[in-house]
C-alpha cells in the first residue's frame, strides 16, 4: 500500500513539472478576448444633465470622473484595461452669439485632421489619425460622429489602438447609429450592434 501510495505522488508529481515547464493552454490574444468582451457586454447609459443627450455605451467601459473636462456637456468612459480605449461625448458651438460660422463641419474636420463624411441627417463622421494639439499619437486613431442640433454640434467619439480596429465592430456601429435625443434600448450582450 505504501508502494502504492508513493507511485502515485510521483505520477501526479511529474505531471505537475511537466505542466509547469510545457503548459497545455495557451493565452488568446487580447484582440480575440476584446472582440469577445465587445459584443457580450450588457450596454449602459448615459443622459447628460445640461444638454439632455444620451449615449450607451458597453459595461466593460467606465465613466472617467477625472477626465479634464473641456466644458459642460462632456463625458468620457474608459476600457476597463490598459488599453487606451475610450469613448467621449461632446458639446460645441456652430455659430457664435451673431450667428455668424463659429465652426462648421469643414472647420471640425480640420481640427480632428478628417475629411468629413455625410451619414445623412445632418450628421458626419469624421475618422483618422489621433492627434492632441499638432501632435500625431502613434499607432492611435479616432471615430467620431457630429450632429448638429440649431447653434451646437453633438459628438460621440471614440479613440483606440489601430491594431485593435476589428475587435471594436460593435463601437463603431453605436456611434454609427447614434441619435442623441434617442433613447437606447436596453441590451444585454449579444450581436446586436453589429
């Protein structure tokens, strides 16, 4: 019995060892894993306070509550990993107080360095590389879409790592779809975005 007991141990022993140095799983790579995440997780929303617009946006994402704030009408969420994926709402003028051009679609274009592109509606998307002030961010780009509303465009963005684009299907087409005074339907995962 004790002969019996020690070949055992030093069976489940080397299969250990072997385990150790050769493991039998391997990891997926983390474009598979995003995909996955995309499209299972439930989506929230949004309603901003001032302006009354919403936006869903998928659980795996949180609202960033130290996100410099570049006026009122503005939320951000970020992934929640150590990618920098993230998804921002924002507000700004069309005209100024005289109504006079303060920012038309060409000058959004210019700013986000895209060529807009007309979805109907009175919406664009305007998508390309990303950039913070005159700088290019390496490897980053973004997809936005602008809704003007009277004297406001209404934007729904999203910023992510080039080399994740076709794990992020279901983002591109929330902001596709995205009506800002629409309210979304409740979703919980699935394929339905896209």
């Amino acid at each position: 019995m004790k002969a019996f007991f020690i070949i055992v141990l030093s069976v489940v022993a080397a299969a250990s060892c072997i385990d150790i140095v050769r493991p039998r799983t391997r990891l997926r790579p983390f474009a598979d894993v995003l995909r996955e995440q995309m499209y299972k997780a439930d989506l929230l929303t949004y309603t901003d306070g001032l302006f009354g617009y919403t936006v869903a946006y998928p659980a795996c994402f949180r609202p960033d509550r130290n996100a410099p704030s570049s006026g009122k009408g503005y939320a951000r969420f970020c992934h929640e990993s150590w990618t920098n994926i993230s998804l921002e709402c924002y507000v700004t003028r069309a005209v100024g107080p005289d109504n006079t051009a303060v920012c038309d679609i060409r000058r959004m274009g210019r700013l986000l360095h895209s060529r807009p592109r007309p979805v109907g509606g009175g919406a664009y998307i305007l998508s390309g590389p990303l950039y913070e002030g005159s700088a290019r961010i390496s490897g980053y780009r973004h997809y936005t879409k602008c809704v003007r509303s009277g004297k406001l465009w209404f934007c729904y963005a999203l910023s992510y790592p080039e080399e994740y684009r076709d794990s992020l299907g279901r983002l591109f087409a929330m902001i596709d779809r995205w009506q800002p005074w629409a309210k979304p339907a409740v979703q919980r995962g699935g394929r339905a975005w896209g």
